[in-house]
C-alpha cells in the first residue's frame, strides 16, 4: 500500500527538464552596405521579442524564443538580425497556470542567453560593433500579458451586457 502512494506522489510531483536547445531559423541583413561603413556610427537599436508554443506530445513541448534587431543609423537601416531560438522541453505535473508560466517565462528565460549570443555573433561577423541585449524579465513581461488578457477579456464582457 505504502509503495502505491509513493509511486502515485511521486507521478504528481512536477518533472521540467530541458531535452534539446537549437537554433531553429536565423538571417542577417546589412541592406545599406557598403555605404552604412562609411558614416558615423550612432545607432537606434530596436528589439521585438515574441514567444511561441507547440505541443508536440503528452508532455512535451517546443518553446520559441523570436528576436529580432534592428539598427538604424542615421535614419538608414544599418542590419536587421532575427533569431528563432527553440527549445524542447519535457514538463509535467504542474497545473494549468503553472504551465502556462513555465513555457510562457521560465522556458523563455532559459533560451534568451542562446539568442543573445548568437544575435551578437551575426552582427560581429557582418562587421558591426557588438550588441549586448540586456537582460530580460520575462517573469514581469507574463505578468503584464495576464494582466491585458484580463483586461480585454473584462472588456469584451461589458460589451456583451
């Protein structure tokens, strides 16, 4: 009896663990090269960052980190990198909403350095001062998507009535 709950306890218990990391897709463009080299170099970068899920069996799942940078330099698109950082994870024994936070944050957390790095390898090689993205909080950034799904939703709701 005692070993059919420890069995059962321990089939409850939450299981993560990470099975591959890759890079999935990745480009880089230099659209006003050679000419961008000749000018002074003072930069806007701009990073969009976007997240996908898909479920490839019980209990596993690939996470998609997309980040894509931009630098333009004197109002002239100096590159564009885009990364599609990807990784496959088993996870199990959460609830709905922890799961929801474990491939919405915590797997987005841990493919975020990978991006980074190869994002910063592309623009070193197009001969490109180096970009160091900051860090990135996704904990906070879930938190503010919930809390604007809710709000929607909310809305939606008043909209009805």
């Amino acid at each position: 009896m005692a070993e059919n709950e420890q069995a059962q306890q321990e089939q409850a218990a939450p299981q993560f663990a990470i099975q591959r990391i890759y890079t999935k897709d990745s480009s880089f463009e230099a659209p006003n090269s050679p000419a961008v080299f000749t000018k002074q170099w003072q930069p806007e970068i701009n990073l969009d960052m976007n997240t996908s899920t898909n479920k490839l069996e019980e209990g596993v799942y690939e996470v998609i980190l997309t980040l894509t940078v931009t630098a333009k330099n004197a109002e002239e698109t100096a590159f564009l990198a885009e990364i599609q950082q990807a990784g496959i994870f088993t996870i199990s024994g959460l609830e709905e909403q922890e799961l929801h936070h474990t491939l919405g944050a915590f797997c987005p957390n841990i493919l975020f350095p990978y991006a980074r790095e190869t994002v910063d390898s592309m623009v070193n090689k197009g001969s490109f001062p180096a970009v160091m993205l900051a860090p990135v909080n996704f904990d906070a950034l879930y938190a503010q998507q919930m809390q604007q799904r809710m709000a929607e939703a909310e809305a939606s709701q008043e909209a009805q009535h």
